[in-house]
C-alpha cells in the first residue's frame, strides 16, 4: 500500500524527547515525520520516508518549540521607553497614560514586530493578554504562530468588558488553522471586582474557555489582599469559583503555601517572567513550592515595556540562574529540569499538556532546530547544560509551526521585519505623547 | 601637505562617547578614522578621509570593544562538565581534578576557542589568570585580541611559582604587536602565603607589573579570613603591600565596608562574572560600595566552566539586572551607567584607562560596529537601554582590535572554529578522566 509523501522530514537529528518519570533526555540519529500539522513519528533514522520538503540536521538538535506563557505582545512598541524608575511611576506616569494612545493599527504592527522576535527566538506559541486582539489576532494568522489569545478588560470597562472579551474569543477559536484558541482575560483581582470574577469563571465554563488572569504578582499584593479583603488573590479567584475552569496564572511571585490545597487540585498553571523580576527588583515565583504541589510553571517574557525582550529562550536561562540564586542552591534545578519547564510544563501551564510541549506522535508539529556549532557551545559535555546555560535563542536556526516553516537558516519567511519597524518608528512621537493627560487604568496594587 | 591613507574609516555611525561628568552619550553621523592601531579622530561626518579600508556604519553603533576582566580562558574545555554541584566538590571532585590531565596543547587549543567566542561576542581584550600561560599568549598573538596575561601560582608551587610567572612576564610583555601585556597572578589570599604575597608586591614595584588576585571571592571567604588571621581579604593584601602596586581583583564579592579606606586610595579594580554567581548561589559584587568609594568596577566572565559562556554583553546585562534586583531599586544603576561598567570602567579595573575603553583620539582602535535592525532591538526609544536590555552580543558585527577586523559580517578572520572544534571534541575522554585521583589544588576557603 503506498502512502502520499510525509510534509516534512526532518531527518538523523538529535532529538529532545520526553517520557513521564524519565523526564527529558536526548537521542541521537532520530527522524521526525510530520503529516497534516502534527508529528507522525519520532525514531531511530532509516530509510528516508518520501516527504515534500526534507531537512538534514545531522549535528542540530531538534527540540519542542518554546511557549511564550504569558504576554503583551505589542509592548514591544514601548521597548526601553520607561526605565530607571520605580514601578507606581512606571504604570501611572508612562506606560498606562502611553497606551491610550494605541490605535488597532498601531497594535497590529506592534503585534508583527513581536511575531519576528518570536519566530526569531525559538517560541512558537504564545499567550497573549492586551488591548486591540483582534488585531493581533490577524497578526498571528499571518504570522504562522500559535496563540491563546484574551482580550484584557477591567471592571471599570463595567459589563462590556466580559462581553467583549467573550466575543472576541467566540469570534477567532479555532481560527487561523486551528493556530489561534482563546481565553477569556480579566486583568487581576485589584482591578475586577469579585462579581465580575464571578462572572467571568460561569463564561469560561459555560463556553469552555480557559482564564488567564495575572495574580499574586508580588509578596506585596497578597499582603495587601489580606489586608483589604482578608484573603490572598487566589482566595479570592477561588471563592469567585475560578478553580472549575482551566486557569493560567502570571507571575505568581505572591503566591503562598496557604494557596497550596486550591491550586495542586486545580486545572492551573503559572507563567514565570523572571528578567523582569530581575530588573524590577522584586521576588521572583515560588518555583519549588510550585513543583512541590504538581502545579506546573512555563515560561514567559511578560511585555517588552518591562522584558526589554520577548524571548523565551532568555527566560529559561534566567530562570534556571534565579532560582538557584533565590534557593541559595546550585543543585536545585537540573538543567534537564529547566527544559522541562521550557517544553512539557509551558504546555501544560496553558492547558496544552495533551498536544504541546512534547515530540511524540500525535503532538502539533511545532519544532526549533538548534544548531550547536557555534564556538560558545564547544564542547558538549552535557548538552541540556549546553542548551539551558551556554545556547541562546540566536542558535536556533530553524522554527516550525504546523509542520510549516516560519524561519529558516535564521531568515524569517512570514514578516518583513524591516517594513514593520520603519512604520513603528515613524508613528513613535505620537505612541510616546503623554500630553493628553489620560491613562488606561490607574495602579494601586 | 598630503598625509598618507588612514588605515581604517569608520563611516557615519551613531558613536557611544563618554567625558568625565557627563559619562556615556551618543552622537549620530560620527566617522572614526584609525591610524597605526590608534583612534586618530573621532567626529560629525565630513568628506571622506582617504583610508586603506573604509566601513560605511550609517544606522550601526561603533563603541568601545569589550573588555573581559576577569577570565580563566582554557577553561571552554569544561563549560557544562560540573553542573549543579555545590562549591566544594565543584573544585574538589571535579574542576581540579581535570585541570590535572591539560597538557599545553590542550591549553592552545581551548585558548583558541575561547578567542573565538571573544571575538565574536564583542571582547577586544581580556585579562587572563591560568596554567599554561605562554599557550594562551601564543593564541592571543594568532587570534589578534588584547591581553593582560598572568601566570598562576600557589605557594604550594614553593618560590618557583613566583619566578616562573615573573619570567613569563618577561618573556611575553609587549609582545604580539604590543598588544600582550603581563601580570603577577597569585591564586588567592587563601592559597599564597603572606610571605609569598609580599614578595608579589615587592616584584611588581621591581618590574612594573600590575597583579591580578581573587581576593574576598564571597562574604564567607572574609568571615573566613577574619576568623583565621583577624582581618579581611583585602586587609591581608594591604599588609603584604599589595597596594603599593596596581592590582586588580577578581570578584570581590566578600569587600566590606572596612576595606573601602585601602581600596579608596589605591590604583585597584574589580572584575565582576555575575552569571556565574546566580548559578552558584552566591552573593554579588558589592557595586554600590565600590562606586561610591571610587573603585572601578569592570566585567568579567570568569571561566566557561562555572560560567558556561565568555560572553562580556552578556555579563553587562546580567551585571544590570543583578544589581537592581538586589538593591530591589529599578532605579538604580541607569543603562548608561552600565554601558560606562562595561567600557571607562572595565578600562580602568585593569590599569588601562588611558588608552582603552574609549573612543577618543590617542586611545587605541578597539572597537565594535553593533547592528540594532533585527527584531529585538526595534523600535528605539532609549539607545543604552536597547545596548543594555534588548541587544546582546550576537548583534556585534564587526569587532576590530588595533585597527585590525577580527570579524566582519560575523564572520570570524582569525580562528578555525570547525577546526579546534573537532580536536578538542577528540580530547575529551582523556580530558575528563579523574581515575588518577590527583589534583591541581585543595579548595579550602
């Protein structure tokens, strides 16, 4: 019986695989097939399966596509625009009064310029979380990622805020290919009310939507939380019963061991953003406590506004760095351990876990390969280290969505990223106005 | 009067600059001609000079090549070999029992490779402290990069240690076009006799050496050394007349303030690898400290075994992050005060603050062309917050040492990568053997 020619063979690279209780590791000489968007089969190299395109990668590695788990995509327009300055001010005084002025068109082209740096560092899904969705959500059609994609809203945007973000969300799942899902996403609990998340957990249920929402963002937070309402942010998400749905929690940092019993049952993930962290000084998320209850932390970048960049690659070696730094532990985090949060943990922090994350059969087609050649990743001693603390996002040579290619030999095929940034930069005067005196939202966490 | 060609234009690049007072700007449309490995003039673009080479640069930065301060270089043999281990057995069961087996042909070859990462990473110069010193320079005369190199040794090597660094000075100080200078490198307070660090002293006066020294590498090591000999790292190097002499000391971590009245006067620099003490678990250099006694800071990358990279853009944002995160102040420490660490300052840590570090005529021609255009570095609001947050080093394009193109388009002039590669991938098994159970030193600190 002859069978039609695979879509793409990716042939006698060394793959990162995953198995449950074996956790991450390497085979060399493996062949991955992929027909129809999804991966048919992962072995040892043989005789070439009839493909219509066929990459050698002999001496690259092969691994999952990194999942950006928590951003604000078009921030990169505010790259670098607020720094130096204490984080009340950062809000209030520039970023929020700077995105009133955000047009679709703007949001779009920033949108782009995140989908480049995206595609150009490895990531080849991402949540994300902000204003003007619909335009990143044809962004992201175009574009060739995937994307779980909520549109923010806030209780002072009163009833039209769910509304809208469960149009949005009714409007493009499932779009794109199947590439684009869509969560509903209420900004935090200090900016919805507790009816409001309320309401929020019955939509997401009653349309099986997930919830990404940013809580606990610092040990401060939850602090004041208890203060004011006698109970920590995922208190309150859990008596506003948030917990029956698929939740994606950013940032984390304050979360407590208190919060433990609600969120080791839960359908419940935790994106990290730890340079961020870094450069704002504050803790970082509670990882330990976090594995320690079986919640699984990804990765993220946050905005650009705040990240500086959107690279996720960056994220899990700052992460891997951080939290031996905060832990005071160089042997708390394997290596291998850091790329499982990277790969299996990210899909699973956005509820993903089934078809995300993993080369197996059966799993989305989204694939980096890496190439280690390079003199800072020479020699290879052991190569999860390699990859986590000697390898950079600027090694991965080759991305893939679907089984589609989106860069290749580090050329980008689905943005012109020169164009982009020519019509960013012309509209900067305008984006950076602040002389209208209004802003988005006002910040007293 | 006709003047001879230039030996190199730079042509229309936006300048990183610096002045005492004024610290680190930048100026549009700048052309930097080089005469005789020297930066003859720097100023707004005019008629082309003629030039021997002439590198158009409009939309590109041209700063300062990096300066590495601190580096163990060979030690690329072993980046990834000892991972999540704790300190001790880091040294005692691993590191220095492979140092054992490095013959001085292992030594060249991964001098070579870490030149390669140098060059390619943005470092012109780099100020080494190892075994096998005159293979290191060798590379360093072939690779066309800047060194202060020194010899290490114990007290355990007895008086030969000592005179076999001096007559390496000797041998090798001004060599390789001038661009080899030499120092003393004794290992640590902790591993060379008060006695043997005297006669250190008294040599460099003698020759005109600077010494390069880890002292008070953690808060541990000074408790350590108050608890032992009741005075600080520092306090001992002070009375072994240390600072009679220019000295630059290798982290610094455990400095205190008790130490900042000696180093306030003295002709003393520090070399910071923040990486590496994230991924160990360690406390950080005291920057606030040193900065408001006066002390230079400057950046290092200690070696690739701890570090995993030799990567000086990467030190300079980890070094950035770091620093706000443990001060927990995102104001402190602006972009362009961390652009300064990396250039002025990193110059003066090492007694060069003459004639690197700057663009400036009489300095000499170290210099890189940095491209901004890819997707991480767009748009621009903040120039060293791009340099500093979203760049890295594989956005150095061109790296140039004395005058001379190291790279150009990324493409390394100097260094066989494949090549050195491929023969030190063969030495591995040999080089990682510890069945003889010898060992270079006791860690003991």
């Amino acid at each position: 019986m002859s069978e039609a020619p695979a879509d793409l063979l990716i042939r006698d690279a060394t793959a990162l695989l995953w198995e449950e209780g074996r956790g991450v590791h390497f085979a060399v000489g493996q062949d991955v097939v992929v027909r129809g968007g999804v991966i048919a089969s992962v072995g040892p190299t043989g005789p070439a399966v009839p493909a219509v395109e066929a990459i050698e990668a002999a001496g690259r590695v092969v691994m999952p596509g990194l999942i950006n788990c928590h951003a604000h995509s078009p921030m990169v327009l505010f790259r670098g625009v607020a720094e130096d300055v204490a984080e009340e001010r950062w809000f209030n005084d520039v970023i929020w009064p700077m995105e009133v002025n955000l047009t679709d068109e703007d949001i779009e082209l920033g949108a782009r310029l995140a989908a480049a740096e995206m595609i150009s560092t490895g990531t080849t899904t991402f949540a994300d979380h902000y204003f003007g969705m619909d335009a990143i959500a044809r962004s992201t059609d175009e574009s060739g990622l995937r994307a779980l994609l909520g549109a923010t809203y806030f209780s002072t945007d009163g009833p039209a805020g769910l509304e809208r973000g469960l149009a949005f969300a009714e409007r493009w799942r499932g779009r794109a290919g199947g590439r684009i899902t869509a969560a509903l996403a209420p900004h935090a609990p200090y900016t919805v009310s507790d009816d409001d998340l309320a309401s929020t957990s019955r939509a997401a249920l009653e349309h099986d939507l997930p919830i990404h929402i940013h809580a606990a963002e610092s040990r401060v937070q939850t602090k004041h939380s208890i203060d004011r309402v006698g109970a920590t942010p995922i208190e309150v998400l859990r008596r506003a019963g948030m917990f029956e749905a698929q939740v994606l929690i950013a940032h984390g940092i304050g979360i407590v061991p208190e919060d433990v019993p609600t969120l080791s049952g839960a359908r419940v993930g935790v994106g990290s953003a730890p340079k961020g962290y870094l450069k704002h000084g504050t803790d970082t998320t509670p990882v330990r406590l976090l594995r320690a209850a079986g919640v699984p932390v990804g990765l993220a970048t946050d905005g650009a506004a705040s990240n500086n960049t959107s690279d996720v690659w960056e994220s899990m070696t700052a992460f891997a760095l951080v939290q031996k730094a905060v832990e005071r532990d160089q042997a708390f985090l394997s290596a291998a351990e850091v790329l499982e949060h990277a790969t299996v943990l990210s899909a699973r922090a956005i509820g993903r876990g089934d078809d995300l994350g993993r080369i197996a059969p059966g799993c989305r087609a989204d694939l980096l390969l890496v190439d280690l050649s390079g003199p800072r990743t020479q020699p290879i001693h052991d190569l999860a280290a390699t990859l986590v603390y000697s390898a950079r996002s600027d090694d991965v040579d080759t991305t893939i969505v679907d089984g589609k290619v989106l860069m290749r030999g580090r050329k980008l095929l689905t943005v012109d990223v020169p164009g982009v940034a020519a019509a960013i930069t012309e509209r900067l005067p305008r984006l950076t106005d602040r002389s209208h005196g209004r802003s988005i939202q006002d910040y007293d966490a």
